[in-house]
C-alpha cells in the first residue's frame, strides 16, 4: 500500500529506522540490506513502558543529533509499540515527515500499522498524548513473523475475527474454514489473511479517518479487552483480552436478545478453534471491571460506550450497558 510515489522518485531520501531493540536484533541486519548504505537506526527497549514521553524525547534527541531534516522518511520497525512511537515521532518531527510502517508481529501487520493512529502513554493511561499521521506505505514481508512466538500470533488472530465480525461476514466463514491453517501459520493462508483484513480496515478508515462515527465499530471487544488488560497488568496479550472482550460484550448482546446465541457460539467456537483464551486466568470482580472500563478514553459523560453485535456484520454503538449487565455478562469468562 504506497501512498506516496515520490518517495521512489526522491533523488536521496533520508531514512532513519525506529525499531525496538529485540526485533533489531534479530532482523535489522536484513532490513537495511534493503535500503541505501548509510541509514541510521535508533532503538528503544522493547515493551509498552518505551511509548512514553521520556523515550520520545530521547528519540529526538537522536534525530536532532543525526541533523534528520524535514524531507526524510522515518521508518517504523517493530510491533504496535514501535509503529505508534515511531509514528508519533514522524508525526511531530519538525512539524511532521513522513513514515512507513513495516511491522513485524501479527497484531501489527492487521490492526496498529493501518489507519494512521500514533501515540504515547501517560501515567493517567493508554494513548493519551498522539495524533491521526497516515504512513505512507505499509510494507508487511511475512518472513519477520517466523520469530513471533505461537502465543503472540494467535493473539494477533483475534483482530481479524474482530474485523470480520463487526463488517464482513464472508471473512468469518473463511475464518472458519481456515482456522486449523491459521492456527498452524500455514504461509498463503497467513498471506491472505493480512490482505483481506487490511482492505477491510483500510475501508473504514477511509471512510472515518478521525473516528467521529464508523471507525469506532473497530472497538468491538475493546471496551471490556482493556479493563481487563489493565486489570490483569499486561499478564494477558491485548488480543487475547480482545477474545475475552468480544466474549463477554457478545453475551450483553445475547441477553438483550439482541445477537442470536448461534451467532454469540460461532465466534467462541471460532476464537476457540484458533487457541484464543475463553476464560480468564484468575476470577476479576465486575465491580474492578466496570471501574476500570469508566477510565477508557471512550468514555463520554461517565457513560461506558460499547460495540455491541445484532448479528455478524451488522455493529452498534450503545452507551445504555449498565453495570448489572456488564457483571452478569462477565460470568462467561469467570475461571
Ligand atoms: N485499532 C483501532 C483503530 O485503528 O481505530
């Protein structure tokens, strides 16, 4: 996806890859073979704790150092922690350059590289300090994903199905009968699972860049997977929160009669089939749930907004949960 072909016609380009210093390790090498001698990399250490201010500064710092001037390109080379960072390094670097996304986890290549969203984290909570910065290509080589451990890519699983459920009903049949491939990281079918769910998000991208109305049916999942990221502290992968989000915010659809329980019992045998978790690891109490979920940025007014389904493909948005739902709906994951 090149949205810029200038970038091919730029007589010298200035590239400065951004990359976390575990994936430097072990494919850095093969990405600057790729460029023109003399690219300058910069690392942060790996984790969520280096999308911070103090890293970003630091980062600055860098390019300042490097005299990194207003034509250059950065280059984002990591998980969704290097593409948010590195993006929202591109985004306010003399006032914004541009970027490419080349992400190397399975989460990344389908959800955080695609959509321009880039941020940091302050002590007060996720993404809260960022800008919409669209890359100007998103380059996905399959090959860096041989290194992701088995966990982490089942984890980044759990976005597709999350696309397919709220917009494509098509996707979620091939999903299902896919999952065994997909389970085993058959290459074609990984292939075609990244090409089909990028166009998908990028079409709601495109049509609701800022997130004023349609974008927001990709937090399906999101409003319960968060509580229970920060509630578990980062013991469980953001996408296996989201398969536990989309079990639980499926069960307040089920009890409103809103989604059919065959419908509510495909995704789970879906997220099931594909080695997501169905459960939590420990007992979380709905009241820390509810708590935790009046925290997220999407709330308005104290009151928790939700992606509800009334069927595969077909996603509200609803503020009206109350907290006796929510608690009720939490006992499908309950250990
Ligand atoms: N990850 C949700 C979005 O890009 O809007």
């Amino acid at each position: 996806m090149l949205q810029d072909r200038n970038i091919l016609h730029d007589a010298k380009p200035q590239f400065a890859v951004i990359a976390d210093q575990h994936v430097a390790d072990l494919h850095l090498r093969t990405l600057l073979g790729a460029l023109p001698a003399g690219v300058r990399a910069f690392t942060f250490p790996p984790g969520e704790t280096s999308k911070s201010l103090p890293a970003t500064m630091g980062l600055y710092d860098q390019l300042a150092a490097g005299r990194f001037e207003r034509s250059g390109v950065i280059i984002a080379f990591g998980g969704g922690v290097a593409g948010d960072l590195a993006g929202f390094i591109a985004a306010t670097w003399q006032r914004g350059v541009r970027f490419v996304q080349v992400p190397t986890t399975l989460l990344a290549a389908v959800d955080a590289s695609v959509g321009g969203k880039t941020g940091v984290n302050l002590s007060a909570g996720k993404n809260l300090v960022g800008a919409f910065h669209q890359p100007i290509a998103v380059i996905i080589d399959t090959d860096f994903l041989t290194t992701l451990p088995d966990r982490d890519f089942r984890a980044g699983l759990a976005e597709t199905v999350k696309q397919a459920a709220i917009r494509d009903p098509g996707f979620l049949v091939w999903h299902e009968a896919h999952a065994e491939l997909l389970a085993a990281r058959h290459p074609e079918t990984i292939e075609t699972l990244i090409s089909r769910n990028c166009a998908l998000k990028a079409e709601i991208v495109a049509l609701d860049e800022r997130e004023s109305g349609l974008r927001a049916i990709l937090n399906y999942g999101h409003t319960i997977g968060h509580a229970l990221e920060h509630l578990l502290e980062y013991e469980l992968r953001h996408g296996e929160c989201v398969a536990l989000g989309m079990l639980v915010e499926n069960e307040i659809a089920a009890r409103r009669g809103e989604l059919s329980r065959v419908e509510a019992d495909r995704i789970r045998a879906l997220l099931s089939r594909l080695g997501l978790p169905l459960q939590l690891p420990r007992p979380v109490a709905a009241t820390e749930v509810t708590a935790a979920c009046r925290t997220d940025k999407k709330v308005r007014d104290q009151a928790i907004n939700f992606v509800l389904l009334h069927a595969i493909g077909q996603p509200w948005q609803t503020a009206d949960v109350t907290d006796a739902e929510i608690a009720a709906a939490m006992a499908v994951v309950q250990p």
